[in-house]
C-alpha cells in the first residue's frame, strides 16, 4: 500500500506518504490564499523526500471538507486528477476527522475550524476516532459545549465559546493517512471524494444580471 493524502480544506496546504504502516513522508504550509500554488510542489515534494515515484500510488486520500469552496476544491480536484492517471481509488475523509484523530483524545470534544462570516465548521466526538454529530457551519455563541475541550483554529477565536483549545490547530494530511490507512486496513468503506460545503460559495450572479445575446 502507498497512500498519497492531501487537504485543502482549511489554510493549511498538506501532503502525506503512507505505506500502509507509517508515514513516509509528509509537507504542510500554512496559506489561505495559495492553494492551487503549494499543493503540487508539496507533491513533489513528499515522494523526493520519501525516495520514490507518482507511479507507486496504490490510492489516493483527500479531505472533503467542510471548507470554503475554492480552497477545498483544489485539493478535490487536484485528488480526482491523480486518481484518474494512475488508475488508483480515490477516497474522501472528513477533515474535521483528521483534525480529531491527530488530537488522540479519550473522552468527548469538539473540533472547529473556521468558516469565516463569524462562524465555525464544526462536529462532535466520543474520541479521536469516533464522530457522533455531523459537520455543522453555525455561530460559536449559538453552540452549547458545556466547557468539552476544543480542538482547531475556529476554536482559538472565539475564546467565550471554547475556553478550553487543545492541538492542533490546523489538520495534517499525515493525520488523514494515517486514518485512512487504519479503517481500509480493517476493510471499512471510506467516503466518496465529494465536497462538504455546508453553505453556498460567496461568489454568486447577480440577481438582475442581464444577458445581452446578439441580435
């Protein structure tokens, strides 16, 4: 097994090697605004770090979010791309799976990250491998948590709403492999490379766009 991870879901632009055993390699920039610029020299940069050749590829794992549209869909489309020319499974994670399962919490917490307009991305867990809400893109002063610690970047801005912020911050691709590489190991079905959105994109037409057609 070589599994290729990688998430743009949030500012962080992360790649990761997993041999079905341990991570060979991994690559993570911090960058909301360059992910279609990092992701594939950070590529390149795991399999020279790692010694080895795209060809190698026996899957592909990609975060699906939640996340803002353009950044998420780099690293969806970047993720199907490999897929499709190495003819290798494509599988989705949820990033805010990867985020827990890279906190190796016991008990319940939260992780949220940020989904700007003043408002998390956010889920609920028994442990760093168990999610027991669904993602969720809602106000922090909306939440009721009862003091369960936080994990994430969207937990250290509203401090009110999540008093207790444990690491990481931002999810590693190397999280999302290594949790990949677990659950296939065990013949679990991963989830489609689809994105979690959560909202609509900013970007929309205008209301009273006018089409000019020629006459």
């Amino acid at each position: 097994m070589l599994l290729l991870a990688l998430d743009t879901a949030t500012p962080a632009v992360t790649v990761a090697l997993h041999d079905g055993t341990s991570v060979i390699a991994s690559s993570s920039q911090v960058d909301a605004r360059r992910h279609g610029e990092l992701l594939l020299p950070a590529v390149d940069r795991v399999f020279t770090e790692a010694g080895l050749r795209l060809d190698a590829v026996t899957g592909v794992v990609v975060g699906v979010g939640p996340g803002p549209y353009t950044g998420l869909r780099v690293g969806l489309m970047t993720a199907d791309t490999f897929g499709l020319a190495l003819g290798v499974p494509v599988h989705g994670l949820c990033t805010l799976d990867g985020l827990a399962y890279a906190a190796d919490l016991d008990g319940p917490f939260v992780v949220a990250t940020d989904a700007r307009r003043k408002e998390v991305y956010w889920a609920r867990y028994a442990d760093s491998r168990t999610r027991v809400s669904e993602p969720a893109v809602d106000r922090p002063a909306d939440l009721v948590l009862d003091g369960l610690p936080a994990v994430g970047a969207g937990a250290l801005l509203y401090p009110d709403t999540f008093p207790d912020v444990r690491a990481p911050e931002h999810v590693s691709a190397a999280a999302l492999a290594s949790l990949a590489a677990e659950r296939l190991a065990v013949g679990e079905e991963l989830e489609p490379p689809r994105p979690l959105y959560l909202r609509r994109p900013d970007a929309q037409v205008p209301k009273n766009y006018k089409v000019v057609t020629p006459k």
